[in-house]
C-alpha cells in the first residue's frame, strides 16, 4: 500500500484528490495539510511515501516544506504539483529535493501513475521535458554558460563511461537514446543510471541532471 499526504491550500482541491487515491487501490490518503509547515508536521508524524506538494501556499511554501522534508532524510519522496508546466517555482522544487512535478489539470490516471512513479523511485518528468525545464530557468540559480566551473568531488568518483552517462542524462537522452549513441544494451545502461545516481547521491534521475548541470557537464542554452 502506497500512503500519501496531500498538500494543497484549497479544499475542494484536497477533496478531489483524496477522492481519488481513495477509489484506486492500493493508495491511501493518510492526511491533508492546508500549509507547509503542517505538511511538514505530518510528514514526520505519519511518514508517508508520497507527499503531493502544492507550490504556493500561505506562510512556509511548497518549495521550503519541500526541502525541509527531504532533509530530514527519511523515506517519503515529494511530488511537486503546479499549475505550469515552465514554473520557475517548479524547478526551485526539484531543486529542493522532489523527485517530480506534475501539472494540476492532470488526468486521474496521470496522477495515480506519477504517485506510483514516484514511491518506486522513478522521477515524474520526462527527460525530454526535464531539459526543457532546465533550459528555461537554469540561468536563474545557475553561473551563466561561460563561467568557470568548480570540479563537483562526486565527480570523481565515476568512471570515464560513469561520466559520459551521467553527461547524456544531463542532455535529456532516454535509456534508449543512451544505449545507441554509446553503443551500449539498455540493460548496460541501466546499470550504470543505477551506479552514477548511486555516486553522485541522487535520488532520481532528475536530481542527476541537475548535478549534470551544477557541475558544469551541461550548460543551459542561451
């Protein structure tokens, strides 16, 4: 059973989405925060594997309730919820630590399959639409293109292919688009996602790119 906790402001938001979770089997809506810091309160208190995050709420955001319950380094993942698809605030969550973010005009099925994504450990956001996102607000909170890059000491660990997979999922590439152009079987590929994520201390492919990106692999387009 997949527990989640559901961040929203609005009411008759939360009560369309646990209505939801409680018609699908095998989720349960566990709680409701109207804010951030209560849906940091009850993430500590219930401690449930998904917490679908509203962005802009009254007093502490998404964003921060976001990052303080990724810090506290148990096992919930955050699904970051907004209403653009090019949020600004939605790359600050996935900064933050979500594993995700979903539109909130999403299909139920949509959101049912982000929710079970997100609580085995896969990010939300597909590749490509993940390096769009970065393209878009990476000169935001990341040093312009040209800008000397500082060498990231998880870098170092990786072996020479390591660091080539970690390049093309920094660009956007699928699994499958990785294994033709290194030349590689996907099932090679996959492991060697599993070994960088694991070096680097990603939690999610996402949070890898953003690495990609940080260290200077990757530089956002102009």
């Amino acid at each position: 059973m997949t527990t989640v906790l559901i961040a929203d402001d609005q009411p008759l938001q939360r009560m369309g989405v646990r209505m939801l979770i409680e018609g699908t089997p095998g989720l349960d809506a566990v709680g409701e925060a109207e804010h951030g810091a209560e849906a940091v309160r009850l993430a500590a208190q219930l401690r449930p594997d998904v917490v679908l995050m509203d962005i802009r709420m009254p007093g502490m955001d998404g964003i921060e309730a976001t990052r303080r319950i990724i810090a506290a380094g148990g096992r919930t993942r955050v699904l970051i919820v907004t209403t653009f698809d090019l949020d600004e605030y939605a790359y600050e969550g996935l900064r933050a630590g979500a594993s995700g973010f979903l539109l909130k005009d999403a299909r139920p099925e949509e959101l049912v399959a982000g929710i079970h994504a997100v609580a085995t450990g896969d990010a939300v956001v597909a590749p490509r639409l993940t390096r769009r996102l970065l393209d878009a607000y990476a000169h935001q909170v990341l040093a312009p293109a040209d800008a000397p890059t500082p060498e990231d000491h998880r870098l170092r660990t990786l072996s020479d292919r390591e660091r080539e997979v970690l390049v093309a999922i920094g660009q956007g590439w699928t699994n499958t688009e990785i294994a033709e152009r290194l030349v590689l079987t996907e099932s090679t590929v996959k492991k060697h996602v599993g070994r960088v994520l694991a070096k680097i201390g990603a939690r999610d492919r996402i949070q890898a790119v953003i690495t990609a990106y940080d260290a200077g692999l990757v530089k956002a387009k102009s």
